[in-house]
C-alpha cells in the first residue's frame, strides 16, 4: 500500500497517543511522555481550523490507513508582523522513520507554506545530535541559524538545540547588512 498524506483527523489520535507513547519518538520531541488520546484529540480539533485567514495546518502520513508521521506548520505568535512566519513540528514513528515519511511530510508542508499559505519563513528546533532530522531539514532548504543552549529538558538533561530556518525560495528579499 502506498503512503498518503492528508489532513490529520480527530480519528487519528489514537495512532498519534500510540506513536508519542515511544521513548525513540517523544524524546526527539518538546512532547512529554505518558500522552492522552482525549487530548491528543482535542489539539488535532485545534489545529486544523477551517476559519479562513488561518494557515496553521496539521498533516498525517497514513500507511494501511494508519498514521505514521505527523506534521504541522503552526503560528509563531499572534504579532501581525509575524504573520509571514510559521513554525514546523514534525514526527516519524520508530517503525517508519528512514522510509520516505518526512520526506514526503516535509515536502507537503513546504508546497504548502510557498504556494497555498503566504508563509515567507519557516522555522524550527531540532536537538543538535538529531543528524537524520537535521539532514532532511537541510534537504528542504533549512539553515542553521543559532544554538540555543540547555534549551530544554530531555532524558534528566538540560540539552541544546538548534535553531533553523527556511526562506520561501522565489521570494526576493531586501538586503541587509550587519
């Protein structure tokens, strides 16, 4: 069977609770562990508004009619002069991770972001020793712009993170000097 990708639905919490309940999946993550599919169910309603104006999109990549991949562009803040920008989060269950599912999530979320949502900027963090996301960023265009250090608690450690970004690619910017 092939990989879908579609909008996530209030259906799918439970494979999501399923996927967030591994160690190799939550701790990739700012997730905590022990997740609830009732609020697991509740986000996705969330996440996914039909309200026009919103761009803030949730993805799921459905093998055997099965969610394994999660993915989401969603507001960096309510600032009108952020709205250009958006932020990713992105998950891959243990089982599927290096098949092709954020791959194939990633390049839904920027076909949408460049030519669906208005997005200019994408941005996201991603644990310094995380090199298969980090390369599949990089894929996509990211760019390493900063280390946030101890940035946040994973496995009883105060851990690092980069900071990445992506620029929609046809869009002309105005130069500046530093």
């Amino acid at each position: 069977m092939s990989l879908i990708i579609r909008r996530a639905r209030v259906s799918d919490a439970a494979a999501i609770t399923e996927q967030f309940a591994d160690p190799a999946v939550y701790a990739g993550t700012l997730q905590m562990p022990y997740p609830n599919e009732e609020l697991w169910a509740q986000r996705l309603v969330g996440q996914n508004p039909p309200t026009a104006g919103s761009s803030e999109i949730v993805l799921a990549a459905v093998l055997d009619d099965k969610p394994v991949g999660l993915a989401g562009l969603h507001p960096v803040g309510a600032s009108v002069r952020r709205r250009h920008a958006m932020s990713l989060g992105i998950t891959v269950s243990r089982a599927h991770q290096g098949q092709g599912v954020g791959q194939a999530l990633m390049a839904a979320l920027t076909d949408y972001a460049d030519n669906w949502a208005q997005v200019l900027r994408i941005e996201l963090t991603v644990y310094h020793d995380n090199q298969r996301a980090i390369r599949l960023y990089e894929r996509h265009g990211f760019v390493p712009e900063g280390r946030l250090k101890a940035y946040a608690l994973r496995n009883g450690v105060f851990d690092d993170v980069l900071m990445m970004a992506r620029l929609h690619p046809r869009q002309p910017l105005v130069p500046t000097t530093v």
